[in-house]
C-alpha cells in the first residue's frame, strides 16, 4: 500500500505501509549525500544498477551526475513506478525502471540482460532494500553472479566463457558453489593443464590481484 | 613505429623508466611511445617528456572489486579485457615490459604486438623475456643482497639502449606556482622526507630530530622543510611540534609531484629514506643524502644521481625482504646515528669530498657511506667511501663489467673492444680508489689474472667431468661422485671470495633446484650454468689483461 505525504521543503514522499521510503524532511539533501558517498567511485562503469525506487530523489540526483552512464533502477513495487510518474513525469533519458518484475521476469528482460553484459556497479538504497529484503537480496544474487545458479545466467549471456566454464566444470571443482571466487576458477583452470585461451589467461591475471 | 611502455608498480619505478624513455625517443624520434602504469599514480605523468599516451590500469578497482561481495563476479573480468582490447587495437610495433610481476607477465601476454621484451608468459605460463637482462633481473632483481645493476640500467639495456641516460622530469607551471607559494620567503632551505612507504625503511621521528637539531647548531642560515602527501600530514605535524620545542626553524609542505619536483630543485640538499622523491630529486641538481635501512636495496634502486651519498647500515639482515617484517627491533636504523647523518650533510652543503672520506672511516663499523658516480659508458657506479684496495673488490668490478660486456655484445667481439671496456673502467676503478699508484694496480691485476686463469681452469675441469656424466648417464653409475665435485668446488674459500657471483647461481641451483627435481636435470641446468660461467671469465681475462697493458704503458 504505497500513500503519500508532504515533506517539511513541500515535496511528495512516498510511505510503505505506513513506513517512509524516504527523508519528510528535505528529502532532495538526503539525495544528495546519498550520490556523494559513490560518485567518485563510479566513474569506470557503463551501467549503474540502482536496487529502490523510493521517491526517485535519489535517481535524479545520480542521473544528473553521471548523464552519460545508463540507469537501471530496479524496484519490487510495481504501483511505486505508476504513482511516481504520474505525479513527477519522466525521469532523465538515461533512466530506465524495472518495477515489479520477478527474478525469471528480470532475466528475459532485454534491458536487465544488456546491462549486466557490461562493466556495472550495484548501488543500493537502503531504505527499499530494508522494506522488501528478500526480492532484493535476490536480485542482487542475480546480479553479483557468485552461486552457481546465477553464474550461469549470466555465462548465457556470454558464450565465449561460457565454452570455458563448460570445460573447467566449476559445479564438480569448487567447494562452494554458493560463494565461487576467482581463486576457485584459477584452480579448476590450472587443472586442466593444457595450452591456456585468452580468457583464461585473463583469470590467470586477476588471481595475481586477489589479496 | 609505436611502442608501449609497461611500468605496473609505484611512483618510483614510473620514475625509474624515465631514462629508457628518453632513450626510446632519441633512437626513434618519430615513434609514438606510450605508457601503461597504474591508476593511482596517473598524478605523476605531467612531470614525464617524450610520452605520447598514457594509459591506466585500474589496480586499486580491480583488487576492491575481487574483494567485496557485492560486486560483479565478471566485473574485474571486463574492466581488464577492456583494457587489453583498447591497447591491442593500438596496434604497437613493440612491447617493453619493466615491471618484473607476473601479473605483468599476464598483461604483456595478453596485448597483441609482434615484438616484446621483459617478463611475458606464454600460454602454458612459461615466462620469456626477450633479453639477456631481463633475464638477469628475474634471476636477481628479488634478490635483495647479490651484487646487481641499477634497475635503470637493467631497463635502459634491456630495451636495447646504449649511451648515456640519467633521469629527466620536465617542471611544470602548476608546480613552479605552487612550489612558490610553498616557500615564499623561505631559502635557503633543506628538504627533509622523513617518511616513506614502508614502516621498515623509516628512521624514526627522534632520529631526525635529532640530527635536525645538530645541523641547525652549526648552521643556522638554512630552514628545513618537511616534505609529505597528504595522507602524511598528520604525523609530520607530530614532528613539526617536536621539532617547534627546539625552536628549529621549519615548515610542513603537503605538495603533489609537480610541486615537490619544483620545491627540490630549488634545496640546498635533500635528506630523505628511500622514496619517490629521491627518484624525482634525481633529476635536479640538488645533492641527495639518502638513508638507506629496512628493505631499501641501494644496488638496485639508489638515488641515481652523481650527487647523491647513501648512508647504508651495516646490519647483516640488510637489506631484508620488502614483504617480511623486522624480528630485530630494526637495528638497522640504530646502526645510522642522528650526529653521522648530520656531520655527511654539513660535508655535503660545503662539497667536502676529504670530510665524507674521513666520515667514512669514522664511522665505519655502522655505516657504509656509498658514493654514486657514472662510468663512461653511462652506468650507475656506486662504492663504499672506506671500501678497502682488496683483491676480491676488484675483481667484483671486473666480474660486473665482464657480465654487461658478455649480456650487450654479440659472441663476434673485436679486440679493441676489450680494451675500450678496461679503459671505462680503469676510468672507474681510479675514481673508487684514487689514492693507488701505478704499481700498486700492476701488481693487483697480475695476481687477478693468475686467479682467472685458475678459476678457469677448475671450471673447465669440472665442466668437463660433467659432460661425461650426462653423455654417459642411464647406466647403473650414480651422479653422486659429480655433486661432491660441485660442492666442492662451493666450498673452496678462495673461489667463493673472488668468485662470489658465480658461484652464488651454482649454489641457488642446487639448493633450490634440487628440491624438485631429478638429479640428471640438476646436471644438466649445472652445465648450463658453469658453461656461462665460464665464458665470464674468460672475457674477465681479457679485460683484466687490457687492464694490466693499459697500466704498463702508463709505467
């Protein structure tokens, strides 16, 4: 049940069954430091997946930071979305929202799928995530990649390590499936002990990175 | 023609491949030279000439995004196949590889060129290395106590440069602003970089105080300036207030690199641990006074400048490995007392070459003082100011020259090529020891001739017996009489005095090589190894013989 009240500066805010989903104070401040505490590592990344809706404040604020980098804002509310135009309008060209879509649904989706076939970074706005815990821990499975299941999502995606991953066989190698690391991939690679390919050789260089 | 220059770790080493540069770019002028070094340090490509393009590898974004759970599986994956293909769409006629991790190695593999030397792995991840000194820096560069070559000679050769070379950072306007702003009303000044980056390689706060105020009570006309980053400015201010209660003039600077580039080349005198700023200050003309304990390794990576002395504790652990930390309370620090450090720059600011050799003397059961000089043909020479007129001395220099004369030549040498090698350094030989006459060196290469010849002699004994026993190895006969005849070779005192760097690759062989491996292969690898030796020391002949020719023209 999504209600709106009016914040101290005289913008709408949005409440979840009677919680706030962001600050009735002055809700754009609270934005603000919300961009500042990530904008100076964001810089590298094609794609930002940003997991709440809430009042949009905060999507704005980033939006207009980095105008170049595509925004795709995930949120479990689906009437959030619908509410939150009709009231604002669009939000920035760079913006797309994927509200109310289940874990298989986000998986079709021709948005969500180009987006993690980039260099993406996952921000998360705490307010959601603590509300609906469980559809975004999910998500953020999904999108983190490091269990088994989501690993192979995302390898449908890319077919060159796909053919990789097929021949290291992680599933039957690795310890925890739930947690895979490079480590693990380094490991299975090294096993296999033959004439290592391209994106083999990539593992090899981030195994020298890991502390 | 493009080239790519690889410099993957810290501001001193970007610093270090400044010469190679500059060499690259005096043999192709036309070329387009580019430079792959790490993210965080991109604030240090304004001070560097002869660069086309800068490219960045995001090391710190990688390790964080490998290390939280809330990042990407394939987001390190990407960032660095990224990076490999803009480069490799470069096209580069060449790669050089200065950095010597197998990170590195990865990289260079990775990126198309059809030319590239230092470290490279291969698809089964067997490392190549495109030249003798690579080869050498792979062999001794982690090597902290081996006699070595300055990592900007090892680099400037192994890109296949010749000549003179010597650090050149270009100012900038920015730091010539800033740096004025900094000093304004303060010269003449002495620049002290109490800190560096390694906890082992510091010499305590007291200590420069102390020496601090022993320099001020004999001469108050200079101010010192605390030199620092910005993630140093809280302790230099715990310094600054120590050193406000002994009313010692000074000022905390927090500058980046232009700035410090600028503020050095305007000192009297640097005093510093092992830093950047010693690199940086290297291509001023300020003299460096540089303090050098903890994993410092001056042979490889000492201020290269003509004007800089290195104060070297005597400690038996120094240098000690970077990545281990210090189980003696760092004796080595204490072996470097504040009134030494502060006597050698009072003998620096006056230019008194007979104080530091007295110095040297004086202080000789703590401190080494290394002076740093450039042979003729371009290379850093470094020595020990109280260094004795010994047999075994010598010999290390003409092991050295033979060593850079064998990896720079091919096997078609003249003659007079020999000669021009013992002319460079009879030239550095009488700088090291200027007080010896004629006689006295005619009499040393004699014996030093006698001693090659015997040395050869057993070399070509053992390799002899050695070829025999792989020839005829497969047969019941056990290899064992053979490694006895190794070991005693190892453990003959004369030999391993004079020879000491020859010997010291037949011992790590067999120490470490057979470990894990067969006998036969030892063997094998052992006949590699004295089969190189023995070429050393034959060309150490005949340079020892130009020696003594070139010396008895002169009688």
């Amino acid at each position: 049940m999504i209600e709106w009240v009016e914040s101290r500066n005289n913008l709408m805010v949005p409440m979840q069954n009677g919680v706030l989903l962001c600050s009735s104070i002055d809700p754009v401040a609270e934005a603000k430091k919300w961009v500042e505490k990530y904008i100076a590592d964001i810089n590298e990344y094609e794609v930002i997946f940003i997991l709440g809706l809430a009042g949009g404040f905060h999507i704005k604020q980033l939006a207009q930071a980095i105008p170049d980098t595509e925004i795709i804002v995930i949120e479990s509310l689906k009437p959030l979305e619908k509410e939150l135009l009709s009231r604002r309008g669009p939000l920035q060209d760079n913006v797309t929202i994927l509200a109310g879509y289940s874990i298989n649904e986000l998986k079709q989706n021709v948005y969500f799928r180009a987006g993690v076939k980039s260099i993406y970074r996952i921000l998360k706005y705490p307010t959601s995530c603590r509300l609906n815990s469980d559809y975004y821990e999910n998500v953020e499975r999904l999108l983190c990649g490091h269990d088994y299941e989501s690993l192979q999502f995302h390898l449908d995606g890319r077919q060159h390590l796909k053919s990789l991953f097929d021949e290291i066989n992680l599933k039957k190698e690795c310890s925890d499936t739930e947690n895979i690391t490079i480590l693990d991939v380094e490991k299975s690679i090294r096993k296999k002990n033959k004439e290592l390919s391209r994106d083999a050789m990539i593992f090899m260089t981030l195994r020298e990175l890991v502390r | 023609m493009k080239i790519l220059i690889m410099s993957l770790q810290r501001i001193g080493d970007i610093v270090m491949t400044t010469p190679t540069i500059d060499g690259l770019r005096k043999k192709y002028p036309k070329a387009k030279i580019h430079l792959l070094i790490n993210e965080q340090f991109k604030h240090i490509i304004p001070l560097i000439e002869n660069v086309d393009n800068a490219y960045f590898f995001p090391y710190k974004l990688i390790q964080t995004s490998l290390g939280e759970k809330d990042r990407s599986f394939f987001e390190s994956y990407d960032l660095v196949d990224d990076l490999v293909r803009s480069l490799s769409a470069e096209g580069y006629d060449q790669i050089i590889n200065l950095t010597h991790t197998r990170l590195s190695g990865w990289l260079a593999a990775l990126i198309s060129s059809p030319m590239k030397s230092g470290l490279v792995l291969n698809h089964q991840g067997i490392a190549s290395f495109g030249s003798k000194w690579f080869e050498y820096l792979n062999r001794f560069g982690s090597r902290n106590k081996d006699e070595a070559f300055h990592f900007i000679d090892i680099f400037f050769y192994g890109a296949g440069l010749r000549g003179q070379r010597r650090i050149r950072l270009k100012e900038t306007e920015k730091g010539i602003n800033e740096a004025n702003k900094l000093t304004l009303g303060i010269t003449p000044y002495i620049v002290i970089q109490p800190l560096t980056s390694d906890v082992k390689k510091n010499w305590g706060f007291d200590n420069w105080k102390k020496a601090m105020q022993h320099i001020n009570s004999v001469d108050k006309s200079r101010s010192f300036l605390l030199l620092g980053a910005p993630s140093e400015e809280i302790q230099l201010k715990k310094l600054s207030e120590l050193l406000r209660l002994d009313k010692i003039t000074h000022k905390v600077v927090i500058c980046d690199f232009e700035a410090a580039f600028s503020i050095l080349s305007d000192a009297d005198l640097l005093i510093t641990g092992d830093t950047s700023i010693k690199h940086i200050a290297s291509a001023t003309n300020t003299p460096i006074l540089e303090i050098s304990i903890g994993s410092s390794s001056y042979l490889r990576t000492g201020s290269y400048s003509s004007k800089a002395l290195i104060l070297q504790a005597k400690e038996s652990c120094a240098p000690c490995n970077h990545s281990e930390s210090c189980s003696f309370e760092q004796k080595c620090s204490m072996r470097i007392s504040p009134d030494g450090v502060a006597l050698a720059a009072q003998a620096m600011l006056e230019k008194n070459e007979s104080n530091l050799r007295m110095l040297a003397n004086e202080y000789s059961d703590d401190i080494d003082f290394i002076r740093v000089q450039f042979s003729k043909d371009g290379d850093w020479v470094s020595y020990s100011l109280s260094e004795g007129f010994s047999k075994s001395s010598i010999i290390k220099w003409i092991d050295r020259s033979s060593q850079r004369f064998l990896y720079n030549t091919d096997n078609n040498v003249e003659v007079q090529e020999y000669g021009s090698e013992g002319m460079n350094l009879s030239d550095t030989l009488s700088k090291i020891f200027p007080d010896r006459d004629k006689y006295n060196w005619l009499e040393m290469y004699k014996e030093i001739e006698m001693d090659c010849e015997s040395f050869q002699g057993e070399l070509e004994t053992v390799l002899t017996e050695l070829r025999v026993a792989i020839k005829n190895y497969g047969s019941d006969e056990s290899l064992e009489p053979l490694m006895k005849r190794l070991n005693k070779l190892l453990e003959n005192k004369k030999y391993s005095e004079e020879f000491s760097t020859h010997l010291r690759v037949l011992n790590d062989l067999i120490n470490e090589t057979f470990k894990n491996n067969s006998e036969f292969y030892v063997m094998k690898k052992a006949r590699e190894v004295i089969t190189e030796s023995l070429k050393r020391v034959q060309v150490e002949i005949k340079i020892v013989r130009s020696l003594k020719n070139q010396t008895l023209e002169g009688v």
